[in-house]
C-alpha cells in the first residue's frame, strides 16, 4: 500500500518536489542556533520533502493535497528567522515561496509583490521611482519579503516607522487556506493582524501589499566615543533630532567592535561605536552633533558608494549576533525594550562585563526609544532566566529568543484573533503545528 507521501508525490508531480534528504534538511533550517536552548530543542526536526510553488494555483493544490492527506504543511522563505519559525515540528511539507516572485506593481507609497520577492531586488526597482521599503532586517539582502512579515517584526528604517504590527506599514496580505477545499482570501487593513508576526501558524501567504517610504541619497557612518553611556547619549539625541533624516542608529559597547573584522581600521581598540545610515543631505548637521558629543568620525560612505559591496547593515541588529558567534560560539543575545536612557544606564552597570550592551533605536508609541539586542556568553538556562528577570524587573522588556512558541517570545499572552483566524483557515491543526500555543491549549 501506498504511503500518503508517496500518493501526494505522484498527485503534485507536475510542481517542484525536492525530496534529496541533504537538501530537505538544509531547507527545514533557519537560524534558530544562535540560541544553545533552541539547538538543543530543534536540531533533528526535519521535513520530509519540500516543494516550490511558482504561482497561487501551484499553493492550492499543495494545500489540497496536504488536507486530503492530513499532512502537516510549514512555509519558509528564505530561512533567514532566529527563532525555528519555519523548522517543522512534525516534519511533512516545506513550502518554499521563494520562486513567487513577481513585484506586481510600485506606486508612490504602496507596492503589491508575491511573498517570495527578495527585500533587496524590490528596493533596486522601488528606487528608480523614488521609493523603497520602510524597513528591512539585517538579512535585507536575502530575505523575503513574505518571510520578514511572518516571522519579523522590526528592523532598519524602525527608527521611522516603528514595528511591523504599527497601522499602515502592512496594508493586506493574500493567503491561501488549509481547508479541505482551499480559499483565496485577502485581508486589508487592521485584519492584516490576524497573520502579521504569526510564524506562518494560520494561512500560506502569497501576496502582500506593503507601504512604501521615500528614498533619501543615504550615506553610512561609523562614529566612535570614549565610553557607551556617551555613545548611548549621542545616539538618543541624533535619533531625537527631527531634522536630521536617518533610517538607522545602532550603538555597540565595547568589545562588540572588536567582532567587527571588516570595520577594523575605523574601530579602535576599547572605544563604543555607532553605525549609522544618515541621508547625505544632512551630513553637516550631523558632523555637528558628533563634535557636540566629543565624538570622532572615522567612516564615511558615499550614497553612490553604498550601492556597492556590503552595506553597514550587516553589522547590526542580529548580525551582529552572528559576527560576535564567528569569534566566540557560546555567545547568544537577547531582545530588549529599555524605552529610556535611564534603564540602559542601569543595567549596564549592573551587569558590566556579563552584558555586552548593543542598542537599535526604534520609534515605539510615537516617541524613538533604545532597544537592542545585548550579548552575552551562555552559561546555564537558569542563569539566562535570572537575566530576562532582572532586566523586566528595572523596567525593560524582553522579546525572548529563545522560544519557538509564538506567543511566549513577544507579547507573552494569547492573541485572540490569531486563534479564532486560524480555526478558520486551518481547521485541521496542518499549517505548522506546534508553534502556536492558543491553538495547542484550546484543542487540550
């Protein structure tokens, strides 16, 4: 007898089926090893076999074979997520998006594209009209669209536009049911909700409808500072600025610039640093701030210059992570919402040398706070618990990485409107099961 894998092969022959186990295993992964907790959780999940869809046709028909099999079903992008979103618990199908690849129209303010569009090759077309996306993660190269909306929430370019979840920064998605006859539903505004940062849990999106910022000539900078609390100081004042047009202010403690191999010759030994992306236009205004906070300029990159090689970037937000693991494996991070100066300060004498201090300024509630992702070196889970402890007891906040259940990273409580969107959509419990837990509690 055949298995339900070896029918749904032969029902979806005429799509893009990988089933070489090197490769399946390579697509079941993303970048959830940045936390030992999560490795230690997640490292033999695997699917069983992925498929490529090129068009929304393609999506149904996986989605109805899925259902007639009751065969779990994961999406994934580009994999470019830190928390296991597009790991399958239950192995069964990946669905890879990344060939719906189709920008279905830019206009002034507002784009359509297919969720597998890369973030980087939309904005080289967004920019040849003046516009381009409000904000992006470090992985902006790679990165899908799709995949940032479903597993991402802020980035560079938040410092303007706050978080993915902020009104009007995702304006609809079109997504495809697990029903036993799949659907073609499309969400606009505040019902975007139901799905936005929802790991994929409820709908197979392909399309998406995104706000649009103006395109400024943007320079890179890197400015260094005797200690981070001046550094820390500069990077609020320069981000409280109104008339200074930045989309990224990002400020490292020492060691972090040490980490930094490509940046060496503009890091010197035992000074903070800031990375910023400035627009160029502004760049008098800026130098005037940096001498105001005895800071010292020692990287300028051209906008013409930035259009080439790696950009700034990659040096911030979970990059950074990723190049402070490239020297020193055990060292993981953490997600933290400090909203003053005052709590960063606090923190960081407490911890000293325990905590390397990393901060990305962020538009929260109408007002740019410090937020960031602190470093640290792994000891014992008991000891990262004691850390998010004492940092929500000075009056931060922490988005915990390491959880692959949705709600227990973030918001911490159960969104109501996810649960009952999901009841809807994916009736059977198929679209990546295990990582939504208002879904595991209401089925006992």
């Amino acid at each position: 007898m055949k298995s339900n894998y070896q029918n749904l092969i032969e029902e979806l022959a005429h799509l893009e089926i990988i089933t070489d186990p090197g490769q399946v295993a390579k697509l079941s992964l993303d970048y959830y090893h940045f936390s030992p907790i999560l490795e230690a959780q997640l490292q033999d999940k695997r699917a069983d076999l992925v498929i490529r869809p090129h068009n929304s046709q393609e999506v149904i028909d996986i989605a109805k074979t899925c259902v007639k099999y009751q065969i779990p079903l994961t999406v994934r992008g580009a994999g470019t997520g830190n928390y296991g979103q597009c790991v399958p618990l239950q192995g069964g199908v990946i669905l890879d998006t990344t060939k719906l690849t189709k920008i279905i129209s830019i206009e002034p303010g507002t784009a359509r594209v297919e969720a597998g569009v890369k973030m980087a090759f939309f904005d080289k077309q967004a920019r040849a009209i003046g516009w381009e996306l409000r904000m992006a993660p470090s992985t902006y190269r790679t990165a899908t669209i799709g995949g940032f909306i479903g597993g991402g929430s802020v980035g560079m370019g938040s410092i303007n536009y706050g978080q993915l979840k902020d009104r009007g920064n995702l304006q609809a998605v079109q997504l495809v049911t697990l029903e036993t006859e799949p659907k073609i539903i499309e969400l606009r505004g505040d019902e975007v909700e139901k799905v936005n940062h929802a790991y994929g849990t409820n709908g197979i999106i392909t399309e998406l409808e995104i706000a649009l910022a103006p395109c400024y000539p943007w320079a890179e900078f890197i400015v260094t500072f005797a200690d981070f609390i001046t550094a820390a100081k500069f990077g609020q004042a320069l981000s409280d600025s109104d008339g200074i047009v930045k989309k990224m202010v990002s400020v490292h403690s020492w060691p972090i610039p040490a980490y930094f191999t490509a940046l060496k010759d503009y890091l010197p030994t035992g000074k903070a640093a800031v990375l910023l992306i400035v627009s160029d236009s502004d760049r008098v205004a800026l130098e005037s701030l940096i001498q105001e906070y005895k800071g010292e300029l020692t990287y300028y990159k051209t906008p013409e210059e930035t259009q080439k090689g790696n950009s700034i970037l990659e040096f911030t937000w979970n990059h950074t992570t990723l190049h402070a693991r490239s020297s020193k494996p055990k060292i993981t991070y953490l997600q933290a919402f400090y909203f003053n100066l005052a709590t960063v300060e606090k923190l960081y004498n407490y911890f000293g040398e325990e905590i390397m201090m990393h901060l990305e300024f962020l538009k929260f509630q109408g007002k740019v706070i410090p937020a960031g992702l602190p470093l640290l070196e792994f000891t014992t889970e008991t000891r990262l618990n004691e850390i998010i402890a004492i940092y929500e007891q000075q009056g931060a906040a922490i988005a915990n990485p390491h959880t692959y259940i949705m709600e227990d990273g973030g918001s911490r409580q159960i969104n109501p409107l996810q649960l009952e969107f999901k009841q809807l959509v994916d009736p059977y419990g198929l679209n990546n099961p295990g990582k939504m837990r208002a879904w595991v509690e209401a089925r006992g």
